[in-house]
C-alpha cells in the first residue's frame, strides 16, 4: 500500500466521517422531535436513518479511495485495488453492526429485533457498496469508459452556501433560522429541521439546478412564514406550499428521506392535517 496515499485517504475520510456524524445525530434528533410531536416516541425510525448513513459512510470510503488510486495510476483500477476498499468498506460496517447494540434511544425489550433488522439491512448496505466497487472494476477491464465519482467534501453545507449560485436563497435563510431559533423550543427544532432539509436540497445531485431553486424559494418562504404569528398566516397557501415542495423533492431519494423525517414537526408547528 502506498504509504502516501493512505495517509491523504485517512485525513479525508476522517473529515467526511465526522461531518457525517455530526449529520447523523442531526438526523436523530429531528427524528425524535417528530416522534414526539405525532406522540408516538417509539424509536424504530433510528433504523432508516442508521441504515441511510451506513449507505453515506460506504460512498465516503469508495469515492475517496477510487479517488485517489485512478488520480495516480492512470484513471485504471487493479483487482488487488478494488479488494482493498471492499475490506475497508466492510472493516466500518461491520463494526457498525457490531454496536448495533449500544446504539441509544431503543428500548431494552426491542433490542433483539432491532439488532436483527439493522445487521440485515447494514449487510444489504455493504453488499450494494462492495458490488458498485467491483462493477467499476470490470468496466474499465472492459474498456467502457467510467467517470470519476464526486470527491468527498464536495457537500454544500448551509454555513458555506454563499460559494454557490444559491448562495442568495441559502444566506436569506440561515439569516431568517438565527432569528426562529431563538424563538422557543418548538420553533428552535423547526429551525434545525429547516436547516438539514436545506442541506439536502442544495447537494442533491438528483434534483436539477432549477429544482432545487424552486425548493429552496419554498423552504425560505416557510422559514419566513414560521416567524409571523400563527393568526397571521393563510392556511390554505401554506398548506399548498408544503404539498409542493414535498412534489419537488420527489425526484431525489435523500432529500425526500429528510422531508419524510421533518414532515411531522411541519405539520405540528403550522397546524397542519
């Protein structure tokens, strides 16, 4: 192994990992929030949101080592290669599925079933991951030609959005969530609601530019609407922005994980049915 190499792979998929754990007890927290407001604080959803950052935690290990070893060996994997970043890709998951079992928030009498239900799902994760690997592999043996995956780090946090062309939309934004989250609790939650969806939408790469305009042109629309007192709003157009966004959203599987997850906490903080 290139000593080189793995001292740059491990600095990067340090960085992404703990960006992504932050991310992940983010996504828990939001998760619990809208538990809580339908009433119902069963903690199964913990298993959608572990499984979807075992799949984020496995594309960080992949881009950045096919990264790196297409950087420097002529755009062309090795089969000892392709080997390696499975057993790093599998080294993480298995090790998340191994604490399954510590992981917080799931009742002692459910602690079975959730172990079960999330090792089969983290093996499925493992499985697609080490499976994408090696589809790539073959097609360069082949000579069909493969493009570079997006490097890891090239997200677009809500906190550095102005580098972008939505950086207009994503300042408003974060200008109006300072002033919601120091409204109160309820409204503070909705913010850090607010804020993950944001993320989501403006690195999506499933949604097109003009989609993910018209989505944020939404969320900051709501994020305003969030600060007027609840007499002032028209529940009919509000309710008709919150249907459209979620139509939006629909073309990309993570921004409509994020919308599925802050759904309740919406329609708990507008009134919605």
């Amino acid at each position: 192994m290139d000593e080189a190499l793995k001292d740059i792979a491990n600095l990067q998929i340090g960085q992404e990992l703990g960006r992504l754990a932050e991310e992940l007890q983010r996504a828990i927290q939001i998760g619990t929030n809208a538990a809580a407001a339908r009433g119902n604080l069963n903690p199964a959803f913990r298993i959608d949101i572990e499984v979807e950052y075992a799949s984020k935690f496995a594309s960080v290990i992949s881009d950045t080592w096919i990264e790196l070893f297409e950087g420097k060996y002529d755009g062309k994997l090795t089969r000892e290669q392709v080997d390696f970043v499975k057993k790093e890709i599998a080294t993480v998951l298995d090790a998340r599925k191994s604490n399954s079992a510590n992981f917080p928030g799931f009742p002692q009498s459910a602690s079975g079933a959730f172990q079960g239900e999330i090792a089969k799902r983290l093996e499925s994760v493992k499985a697609s991951a080490c499976t994408g690997v090696e589809v790539r592999f073959r097609k360069q043996e082949a000579g069909v030609s493969t493009r570079k995956p997006h490097p890891p780090g090239t997200h677009i946090a809500i906190g550095n959005a102005a580098n972008v062309n939505f950086g207009q939309q994503t300042g408003q934004i974060v200008s109006t969530l300072n002033q919601l989250s120091a409204q109160s609790e309820e409204s503070k939650q909705l913010s850090e609601a607010i804020k993950t969806l944001s993320e989501a939408v403006t690195r999506s790469q499933e949604l097109s530019e003009e989609s993910r305009k018209q989505a944020l042109d939404v969320i900051s629309e709501l994020a305003n609407q969030a600060l007027v007192n609840s007499q002032d709003r028209q529940p009919s157009v509000m309710k008709a922005l919150f249907l459209g966004l979620g139509t939006i959203l629909g073309t990309s599987a993570d921004a409509m994980t994020v919308w599925t997850t802050c759904t309740p906490l919406f329609k708990a903080f507008f009134g919605f049915n």
